[in-house]
C-alpha cells in the first residue's frame, strides 16, 4: 500500500500492545500488510492481536525489526515508549520510516469526514456510542476506538467504502492536533491533566481550543455544556449537555439511565440506555447529538443507544451474586472516579462501596493530589495499590503511601497487587469498584474467580 508516497508491506508497532496502537495494526492488517510489535507483557489486548495472526514480541530485539525490507518498513510508535528503548533507537539511530502513532492516524483521516472525539474523560464511551450507532444503522465508518466495545469484541471496525472516521482523539502529546479539518469535533471534557506535557491548565485548554477548531467546511464542534466557555473563540460551535445545552436530556431517570433528547424547545427522542450511570447519559446526549447532526434517523439513533453494551473496563460488571456486585473501570482522574462513584451510590443506595485504586503515574498523583484525596473520601472503605509508572520514573516523596495519608477515611489500606485478592476475600462490602489505568486489569481475572466461588 502507499503511505505518504511509499510502498509499504510491512509495518512494526513498537508498543502493539496500547490501546491506540493495537486498533491501527488491526487496521494494517487487514489492509494485507504482514504486521508485527513489541510490548512489554502479556494482556488481553496482545492476546486478541495474536488470534488475528499478528505476531507479538515482548522482548527488545533489534533483530524483529532488522528482519525486514527497509525501504519497504514503516515503524509505528507511541510517546510512552522510552527513548533509550533498543529497538526505538536503532529505527532512530539507522533512518527507518518512523511515525507516532498519532501521525498515521492524522494521515489516515484525510481519506474520511472525520468525526473526533475529544476529552480528559469520557471520550472512549463516546466514541464507541457513535460508532455503534453509525454500524447498527448501515453508515459506512472506519472506527478507531480507545476501548474494547462489547457489542463487537474490538477496538476497530471497518467498512468498505467507508465515508466516516470515528476516531478518539487523545490529548496526550497533543496528539489530537494531527486530526486536522474534522467533519465534527467532539469535546467531553477538559479537566487538569497531562500537567507533565502542557505545563499548565490554561495552557491545556488552549490547545484544546485549537484541536476543537481544526474544522472542514461544513465540520462544526460539539462541545460539553460544562465547558462552553473555554471554546468562546469558534464560531462553528454547538453544545450538549443534561439540562443544559443546544442538544440536552430533559426527564432524566438515573435509575433506569432513561430520558427525553430535545433540541432547543423540540422533543426529538426519548432514549434508553442498557448502560448505567449518571455519566452514561451524558455520554450518549453527545452520542445522538452527533448521530442527528450527521443526519441519521432519530429512531435509528433510539434503536441502536437501546443496544449499545459498553466498553471492556468502563463501569463494566464483572460479578453479580449474593449481595455482591463487582465493577472494574478505567478511571484514573479524580473526575472519572467521581463520575464512577456518584453512579454507584445513586444505583445502591444504601450499599457499602470498597473501593481498589491503582494510582497511574507519579506526576499525575503529585499534581491531582488534593482531588484524589476528596474523591476517594467517597468510599466506605479504600485501598490503594502501589503507583503505576507507566513511562516515568519515580518522583521523591510521592507514593500511594502518601496519597492515602491525604484521604480523610478512617477504613484506609496500602496493599500490594500480590495480596489483593486474599484482601478482597476477607472484606465486608457490598460493592467492590477496581479502578485505574496500569496494570489493574490483570487483577480483574483472579478476582472474579475468587467471588465466583465464594459467592456463588
């Protein structure tokens, strides 16, 4: 295939295993391009990618790389992968066709009318409501998702001839301002994050600005309620929200994740969501906002909303039984938890909530500290896991240890990621809430098996 003039037969993803970077080998793959990466260890993700044929490396060995054409390689990469990584530096050091992963995209979407999604939380769900309802209703897409959707078991879908890219537009890098002249740009949410790479707040927002503005000619921007303010600048904006809003939910039942969709004074639908939680609702006002305004049918966009099932690890059930409900999200901002507890406690009234926080990232714990503190106070009881460092070395001084000292709850715990599910075994709660965005997700397995038996 042809990528910026090349020939291309083989691509190499350095970091396969991201959530981002998986859906775009799933794409070269079915393009006909013999693919292949490397990641650090074995997940769901890589073990899904192996079971499309696509080989999987989790050792640095130049030679995976080494072994092809280079003229007819391209090499994908992500920022998280560190620079003295071995085979990122030889593709560095020896002139291989690098791009981040954030490029290609960028270069793929100007074949499509781009739908982007964008948001310091919320954006996955969003992205995979769009995408549902576009697939449930024959419009033609590629979709790149950030999560795994349930009613399809993939992060990427495909349709020959496809008009529309539905993408999820991350933040982080900036890597979203390679998504450029959008049919419609999609902003969740913009809370303080990523303060390692932008600086400042107001320096993110800004940048989120300039992503919300990057519009074709008939593209417009849809932007949360909540945040309308900070996009004063664009034109071409329109807004959404509960309550409030061009698009808005009126008659919200929590409970049953039921309400009415109007636009300014018009009634346009009533929806139902199989999906709970106060922040699913919101979620799906921007879904069907987009939906209408791509011109989909209103009881279409009802019809498919009744259907969607979610993304693997957003307010994903994972035991139900004796009393007991087990939940595993995704959250790792103290917005996401908050939005992920409100939802648990307008569901479960009266329901003791034991909370498992896996705390992603030193700089994020270190400058979301306080926020982390109030939102997870919101537990009856808490433990927290050792901090996830993903990319980044450790900071002096900041540790779960000194975030749970923060946390005003008289039930709090430090507990390894090895004695958990024994910890687990011996609590009392109703509800058990895993969350965080490292390496929790391995945990979620033993867990279930763990309830299973004890509960069933």
């Amino acid at each position: 295939m042809k990528f910026e003039s090349r020939n291309i037969n083989f691509v190499y993803f350095i970091g396969i295993g991201g959530i981002g970077m998986s859906a775009l080998a799933l794409h070269f793959k079915r393009m006909g391009l013999e693919v292949s990466g490397y990641d650090r260890v074995p997940s769901r993700i890589t073990d899904m990618l192996q079971s499309k044929g696509i080989e999987v490396y989790f050792d640095e060995d130049v030679s995976h790389i080494t072994q092809f054409d280079k003229d007819s390689l391209l090499v994908v990469y992500t920022p998280a992968i560190p620079a003295a990584h071995k085979e990122l530096s030889l593709v560095r050091r020896e002139g291989y066709f690098l791009k981040k992963r954030s490029e290609v995209l960028g270069v793929l979407s100007q074949n499509y009318k781009t739908i982007a999604i964008g948001g310091t939380h919320g954006k996955t769900t969003v992205t995979s409501m769009v995408a549902h309802i576009f697939k449930s209703t024959g419009e033609k897409a590629v979709v790149f998702s950030g999560g795994i959707m349930a009613n399809y078991d993939t992060n990427f879908l495909y349709e020959d001839e496809a008009e529309y890219m539905i993408v999820e537009a991350d933040e982080y890098d900036r890597s979203f301002l390679q998504l450029k002249e959008n049919f419609v740009n999609v902003v969740t949410a913009v809370d303080a994050d990523h303060l390692d790479i932008y600086g400042t707040y107001d320096e993110l927002k800004s940048t989120f600005v300039k992503f919300a503005s990057s519009l074709s000619e008939e593209g417009v921007a849809l932007v949360n309620a909540k945040v309308k303010n900070i996009f004063g600048s664009i034109d071409r904006k329109i807004t959404y929200g509960v309550a409030a809003g061009d698009f808005y939910a009126k008659n919200v039942d929590y409970k049953n994740s039921s309400f009415d969709f109007w636009r300014a004074d018009e009634k346009l639908m009533e929806i139902s969501l199989n999906v709970r939680g106060k922040h699913n609702v919101e979620n799906a006002v921007a879904a069907a906002s987009v939906a209408y305004w791509a011109g989909i049918e209103t009881s279409k966009i009802v019809e498919a909303l009744n259907t969607f099932k979610g993304n693997w690890r957003r307010f994903e059930v994972i035991f139900s039984g004796e009393g007991k409900v087990y939940i595993d999200d995704y959250a790792h901002h103290p917005e996401e938890i908050k939005a992920v507890l409100e939802s648990v406690r307008q569901m479960w009234l009266d329901a003791k909530v034991l909370v498992v926080f896996q705390p992603h990232l030193y700089s994020r714990t270190r400058d979301l500290a306080e926020g982390f503190a109030e939102v997870l106070a919101m537990a009856d009881e808490l433990v927290l896991l050792p901090i996830y460092p993903a990319r980044e070395k450790p900071i002096e001084g900041v540790t779960s240890a000194w975030l749970l000292d923060l946390v005003d709850l008289d039930r709090k715990h430090l507990v390894e990621k090895s004695g958990l599910v024994e910890f687990v075994r011996k609590s009392d709660f109703d509800i058990l809430l895993t969350l965080g965005a490292g390496d929790i997700d391995r945990l979620v397995k033993p867990l279930a098996e763990m309830l299973k038996q004890k509960y069933s």
